[in-house]
C-alpha cells in the first residue's frame, strides 16, 4: 500500500471522529439548555454533563483545523447546538474573523442568540482576554449585548456597556443590560431601571422591574411585575410570578393567588405560585391539585419546595399512567422543540404525602413563608444552592438577593465546575 492510500485510509475515521464531536457537542448543549431550568436536576448532575461536553470541545480543539470544518458543516441546520459548539470553538482558538461571522449568523437568527451567550459563558477568561473588551466597546449592538451576557455568566461586571446599553436603541441590548444591572449588583444603575419602567417594550418593563428589586426598590417596580404575571406561558411571565410571590407576604399574596385562579390560563401558574409563598395554609389545595394528571407533578414539585422533601427519595410517588404524554411534543427533530416543564419530575402519591401532611403539618405555622422546610435566610438558601434541585436553586440565588440587597445573583445556568468554585468561598452567613 503507498503512502497516499495509508494516509486516505487512516483520514476517513478521523473526520469520522471528529464529525461525532461536532455532533455530541451540540446535542449536549441542547439538552443543557433544558436541564438548567428543570427541577430534576442537582448541581452535579449538571456537572456531569458539562464534563461530557466539555470533553467533546476539547476534540475539537485538538482537530485544528478539522474541528472547525466540522463545526462549520455542523451549522446546515444552524440550531442552537450547532452555534454554541461552533463559536466556543472559535473563542477558544481565538478565532477573531470565525466569531466575527457566528455572532452574524446569531445575531440573524433569533432563537440561537442564547446559544452566543452561554458560548461567550463557557469560554475561560484567558479566551476571552480582549476580545471581551472589543465586543463591549463595539459599535454592533448585538456584540455588546453578547459580551454582556458572557459577563453576566462570569459574575464580572461589564462596566460602563451597562449604563450605555440601557439607554441603546437596539431592543435587545437594552433589555440585556436592563437584566445585567440586577443581576451585577449595580446598584449605581437603580435610578436607570426605574426610569427603564416605562419603556415601550413589555421585555424590557419586565427586566427592568426586576433589577430594581434586586437592587433593593420595593415600590415602583411591583405595578410592572404585576402586569408581567398576566402573560400566560412567557418566561417573562413566569420569572415574574416567582419575584412577585417571594416579595409579597402570605396575606399579600392570597388576592393575587385568587386572580390567577380566576383565569383557567394559569391554572399552572396558580400551582406554582403557592409553591412560592410557601403558607401551610395552602396544603390541602395543592395535595387536591396532584389527583390533576395535568397538574400532578407542578403539586408535587411545589409541596417538595416548601418542605424540601424529595418524594423520589423517599418513595411518594407513583408509576406514570401509562396514557401520558408530554405537553410539548418531545420529537427528535429540531433543536428548539419545546421541553415539557414537567419532564423528569416525580408523579406524587397524594395518600402517602396526604398521611405525611397529617403526621407533620404542625410543624409549619400557618401565615409564614416556609422554603425547602425552613424560612429562607441566608445559610439557609446558601445549603439550598449547593444541594438542591436546578429550579429550586433559582429560587435560592433570587432570596439571597432579596436577603441582601446589591448581592450579585449567583448564576446557576454557568458551568457546573466554575459554580462549584465559587460555591467553595461564597459566605455562608
């Protein structure tokens, strides 16, 4: 055999190889995407799957030049997947005409711009050296708004793109500094949101009213988070329902509560909204919600959130019916197929929880707000970001800002192993 032909026989399974990285790579981004946000999911459960992830990129970094062609054929479907593995590709080579094309690919297709953001997150801050800093002082609207998010995921803060950024044009750069004020502490910037309040666009209302809350405004901003609860189904909707529900009291929030149960559109938001206020008060209601296939396990999840106990682990839970199916189709095809909110969490044993509520109520006082068994503090919510479940340390990231007003929001959507750094030396008092 010559050369060539050893050289053409040992070519094929290495492009084969490599192939197989691009194709992990954007699986498992998309796959995070939903793991972040679901309510089965512990910290390392999620480091887990970044370390496969992460695994994958590194192929592809090691491919040279063969990783980026494969990225690039990769980016036909131009899915969510496909333009993270892509652009954390090209960050990491440092690849300033390669990022320069994805961030225009992003920037044309709006439901992968989240994928530019948590690329600019999952690059280490030796990759980002410079190139940060020339995508927050661009001209491009989008490539500031990028550099902000990446901040956002790093806990670093962008600086002066904040207070330009606010007071941009561009919608979408506005609405991500708006977010970024609250969630870097920027308390400089309260003023802004609050003026933000009335701009034009309902996104922007929304993180506007948000970050001033984090940032310690209890007043002006509840109107605009109130309007933005009566969005069935948004996220803007939902993160609102939960900031909304955190600041009222038990008292407060039983007329709100009652508005949503007046609307058959939110009859889940109602679910999950008691779950917040966490009143012991609202118990029989939620165990008589798990006997509602349809609202089953959001019960569950929203009992587990005010006792903190987990009904897998403790065996309260059921076998799925076997008629079932998700809400949202759950079809292979297509990166950004709607997940079911629903999906991984346990179906509850309304006799077996009912008999545990009997045995145990007394512990909790009606009229308080009980979260994961105990009112929220500091040390509390702190145990609840290191071992708890993804959608329940949300939660406990927004209480600590509301704790301690100016606090950076600890963002759990970052890489699992730089979560777990930081956790290390983060005040537990």
């Amino acid at each position: 055999m010559t050369a060539a032909a050893i050289v053409r026989s040992t070519a094929a399974p290495v492009a084969l190889v490599v192939q197989r990285h691009a194709e992990e790579a954007a699986l498992l981004c998309n796959q995070r995407f939903f793991l972040v946000a679901s309510g089965h999911t512990r910290l390392h459960h999620l480091r887990r799957l970044d370390d496969r992830l992460a695994a994958h990129l590194d192929g592809l970094a090691v491919a040279r030049d063969a990783g980026s062609r494969a990225c690039d054929e990769a980016l036909a479907s131009a899915g969510r997947g496909e333009v993270f593995a892509a652009l954390a590709l090209a960050l990491e080579n440092r690849d300033l005409p390669r990022i320069v094309r994805l961030l225009a690919v992003a920037e044309l297709l709006p439901e992968v711009r989240e994928a530019a953001a948590l690329a600019g997150g999952w690059a280490s801050g030796g990759s980002l050296r410079g190139i940060a800093k020339d995508m927050l002082d661009s001209p491009h609207a989008f490539r500031r708004a990028v550099a902000i998010a990446a901040c956002d995921f790093h806990m670093v803060d962008p600086g002066h793109a904040l207070h330009t950024g606010i007071a941009d044009a561009d919608l979408a750069l506005r609405a991500q500094a708006l977010r970024a004020a609250g969630e870097c502490a920027r308390r400089d910037l309260a003023a802004a949101c609050l003026g933000a309040l009335q701009d034009e666009d309902a996104g922007c209302r929304f993180w506007a009213a948000r970050s001033a809350v984090l940032l310690g405004e209890r007043h002006k901003p509840v109107h605009a988070l109130h309007d933005a609860t009566l969005l069935p189904g948004t996220l803007h909707g939902r993160l609102a329902q939960s900031l909304l529900f955190k600041l009222a009291t038990p008292a407060q929030a039983a007329p709100l509560l009652e508005e949503l149960l007046d609307r058959p559109a939110h009859a889940r938001d109602a679910v999950r909204c008691a779950g917040t206020v966490g009143d012991a008060r609202l118990m029989p209601w939620l165990i008589s919600r798990m006997d509602d296939p349809a609202l089953s396990r959001l019960a569950g999840e929203a009992f587990s959130t005010i006792t903190g106990l987990d009904l897998a682990w403790l065996d309260m839970e059921l076998r799925p019916p076997e008629d079932i199916e998700s809400r949202p189709g759950d079809a292979p095809e297509g990166d950004d197929v709607a997940m079911d909110e629903d999906d991984g969490l346990p179906w509850p044993d309304p006799g077996k929880i009912g008999d545990w509520w009997g045995a145990n109520g007394y512990r909790f006082q009606p009229g308080e707000r009980y979260f994961m068994g105990a009112a929220p503090s500091w040390g509390h919510c702190m145990g609840v970001l290191r071992q708890g479940f993804q959608r329940q340390r949300m939660a406990a990231a927004e209480y600590l800002c509301l704790l301690r007003p100016g606090s950076k929001l600890f963002p759990v959507a970052a890489p699992a192993w730089r979560q777990q750094r930081w956790l290390v030396h983060w005040p537990d008092e």
